[in-house]
C-alpha cells in the first residue's frame, strides 16, 4: 500500500509544510513511506503557477498514484482535489482522509481574496501587484482569473451527491472548538450513504495552515496513521 499526501495551496502550503515533514517522519517511525509531491508550478515542481487549473491538478495526482493502490491523504485544497480525483474514477484510493476540507469553492476564494485585501492595506501595496488582463495576485502568487472561477464552482457536496465515492473516508476538521462546523458536518452526512467507512472527528489544533506555528502534531498524526491501518 502506497501513502501519498496532498498539498495545499497558495501561503497554506508553505504554513503547513511541518505538519507535512512530521507526518512524514511518524509514517517512517511506523515502518512506512508518505510520498509527497508538488502540482506543476507550485512548491519545487517545474512550471509556473499562473498556468494552473483544476484539469493540470487532476494530472497531476493521477501521473503521481498510477494505478496502485493508494491511502490518499489531503490537506485543505489538497484533500478538496484528493476528493475530486475519487469521485472522478480513482479506483485505486483504499481509504480517503480529508483534513480540514475546502467544501465551499466560492467560500475560498472569497476567503483568499479577502486575506489579499487585508494585506495591502497593511503593507500600503497596491491591489494591482501581480495583476495584469486575466490574473490577479493571491498571497504573492499570479493566479488567472480561469482558476479562480473553477475553484469558485468546486463543491464537495455536491460532488458527493453526483458521483458518491465509495472509498473508506475520514474526515478532520481542525479548529479550538469542539464540535464539527456545518459544512463538514453536510457532507459527512451525504457520504454516510455510500462510503465505506466514514468517520469525522474534530481535532483541536491550531490552524497551522494560516501561519507556522511551533505546534505538535502528534495527536493528528497518530490519528491519521490508525486511520490508514483500519
């Protein structure tokens, strides 16, 4: 059985990557291997990030599992497109594990827009920085306004109700609180009626995907990896 993770995007990705690191060392102390791999144009991948789309990051993830059975783990936008890639016939994902999934693409993108504002008022730049006809900066990446809008239609729920998985699926939300928040809780309640096996749990961290905090993360990555074991 093969362990493959998937990134996030945008600043997410760069705020997570040790939970990433220390996922990956709790698989290799459990005897096992986490493959992690970066989507063209992101991370140390080849590319340039202006020329993604949801249809490259399908590729991507499909060029990287082949036709082996996989344990697909995914973080934020990553577990949204880790989703995506099952519903949309990814037959060799034994088990799901979505960790604080993006539900609501209009809501994201609303989010990092929002996020992107925020900042240039702070740093006194420009809302023009990046931007030129049909792109616009996100977080310091030229993202193209195509993107945007796909992200912008991409929905879990919905997903799940047009083309039900039937995966083992464990979803984390990851917050302070102490209950899991209603879009979480939607789309557990449309996979109860084909997935495999589903739990959802809510796990209190921090939200390290905002920034890098000096966390440990072992409760979650125990949790994953019995996941992955079930």
């Amino acid at each position: 059985m093969r362990y493959v993770y998937c990134h996030p995007l945008f600043d997410e990705r760069k705020c997570a990557h040790r939970f990433s690191y220390q996922l990956k060392n709790a698989f290799e102390a459990a005897g096992r291997s986490l493959e992690r791999f970066d989507y063209r144009g992101a991370g140390e991948a080849t590319g340039d990030f202006c020329d993604i789309s949801l249809d490259s990051l399908r590729a991507d993830i499909a060029q990287h599992i082949g036709a082996e059975q996989v344990c697909l783990i995914g973080l934020r936008f990553g577990a949204s497109l880790a989703f995506d890639y099952c519903t949309r016939g990814g037959k060799g994902v034994q088990t799901l594990v979505l960790l604080e999934p993006v539900v609501d693409g209009a809501r994201y993108v609303d989010y990092l827009r929002r996020k992107q504002h925020i900042k240039n008022v702070l740093t006194g730049e420009s809302s023009d920085a990046l931007r030129e006809e049909g792109y616009e900066n996100i977080e310091g990446y030229k993202t193209s306004w195509k993107f945007l809008e796909e992200i912008r239609k991409f929905n879990l729920v919905k997903e799940a109700q047009d083309r039900p998985p039937n995966n083992r699926v464990f979803i984390a939300q990851v917050s302070n609180g102490k209950k899991v928040g209603p879009e979480i809780a939607r789309l557990a309640d449309v996979l109860q009626r084909s997935a495999k096996k589903l739990s959802v749990e809510n796990i209190k961290l921090p939200v390290f995907w905002e920034r890098i905090p000096s966390t440990d993360y072992s409760k979650l990555t125990t949790k994953i990896l019995r996941w992955c074991s079930d």
